[in-house]
C-alpha cells in the first residue's frame, strides 16, 4: 500500500519533468513570443497541460477499461503527428519573424463580446473568456503521442485500475505545473529583454528555427 501511494505521489513529479522535454518546450517556445507579460506566457502554458492531461487521461482510461496497450503503429503515427506539428509551428514562427510581426495589440470582435489581444490570438470563447485554441491543442496531440507509453508504465507498477487512472491524474497535475514554470519563465525574461520588436522578431526566427529542427529529428527515426 504504502510503494503504491508512493509510485502516484511520485507521478506528480514525473509530470512536471515531463513538461520540459525537447518537443514540449520547441512547441511552446513558438508562442510565447507573442506574449505581452508573464501572465500571459503562464497561461499558454496551463492551456497546453490542459490539452496534454485530457488526451492522456481520455486515451489512458480507455485502455486501463480495455486492459489492454496502444497498438505500435498508432503510437508511432501521434508521434509522426507531433513532429509534423513542430515542423508548421516552427515555419509559422519563422514566417511571422520574416515579416515583423511582433504580437501588437489589435481590437477583436465577436458579436456584442469586444476585446484587444495580440500575440498567439487564435482562439475561442467560453462565454465572454477569450481561450487561446492553439496551446490547447498542442498540449492535446502532445499528450495523445505520450499516452500509450504513460499507460504501460502505470500498468507496469501499478496493481489496480484505480491507482492506475489516479497515477495519471497526478502525472497530468504535474505536467500542466511544469509547463506553466517553462513559460512563465520564458515570458518572463523575453519581458525584461525583449523590448522592441527587432528583439522579438529574432526570438520568433530562434524558435521556429528550433522548432523546425527538432520536429525533424524526431521524425527520421520514425520513419526509419
């Protein structure tokens, strides 16, 4: 009882590790350039956890139900979508860099609900909350590409269904923490750095370069 409260405690902490790999952190990078503060930037971040614990949780369940593992070739496609998805983060990053683009300000409508954003302001609204869709659905194709290797680890040490679902709770509570530290950071220096657009322009083509680079170095042994 006590190595099974232990290994979901702990879950918590592999979570927030987990927010810092390579392809988490190229992906995000590419937004939170056009975040105006640090609020801001801590937001993109709790929306990708968001998307990264509902896909985990929606697949992990199905499969503790189903007691079964996520077929091979369903996992190495999520994979090949993540880095798909790397790659036209990154050229969108690159793009807007190449064009000046640094985030201003803009006045948004939709019907009587008006507001003014700027940066990554793709996004829909629940009520008059304005929800940023595109970190949202980063964190969801982030977390489907993880789920099936999260699950065959709770399976691994994990005795029952139940600690199985609340180890992947508690993995998903510390992934959205670990991203929100990542971009609050991140947001945080780009604000005491980056006061000018010349600065934030570079930032864009630094990141969408890396972005780019590391979505292809995931995918060649893929496709190998």
């Amino acid at each position: 009882m006590i190595g099974t409260t232990a290994a979901i405690t702990l879950g918590l902490v592999v979570g927030a590790r987990h927010a810092f790999e390579p392809d988490h952190l190229a992906a995000v990078s590419t937004l939170v350039g056009g975040s105006r503060n640090t609020r801001g930037a801590v937001g993109l971040g709790l929306l990708w956890g968001i998307g990264h614990t509902v896909a985990l949780l929606a697949v992990g369940v199905a499969l503790v139900a189903l007691d079964g593992v996520m077929p091979a070739r369903l996992a190495t496609l999520f994979e090949l979508l993540v880095a798909a998805m790397l790659v036209l983060l990154g050229t969108r990053s690159i793009v807007a860099g190449l064009r000046n683009r640094d985030g201003a300000a803009a006045i948004h409508r939709h019907g009587s609900v008006e507001h003014v954003h700027g940066g990554a302001g793709d996004h829909v609204h629940f009520g008059k909350r304005p929800i940023a869709w595109r970190p949202l659905t980063i964190g969801l194709v982030h977390g489907l590409a993880g789920s099936g290797a999260l699950t065959a680890l709770a399976f691994a040490q994990l005795p029952s269904s139940g600690a199985r679902v609340l180890y992947m709770v508690m993995f998903g509570a510390g992934s959205v923490a670990g991203m929100a530290v990542a971009t609050g950071i991140t947001g945080a220096a780009l604000q005491h750095l980056a006061h000018g657009p010349h600065t934030r322009r570079a930032f864009a083509l630094a990141t969408g370069t890396l972005s780019c680079v590391v979505g292809v170095v995931w995918a060649l042994p893929l496709l190998a």
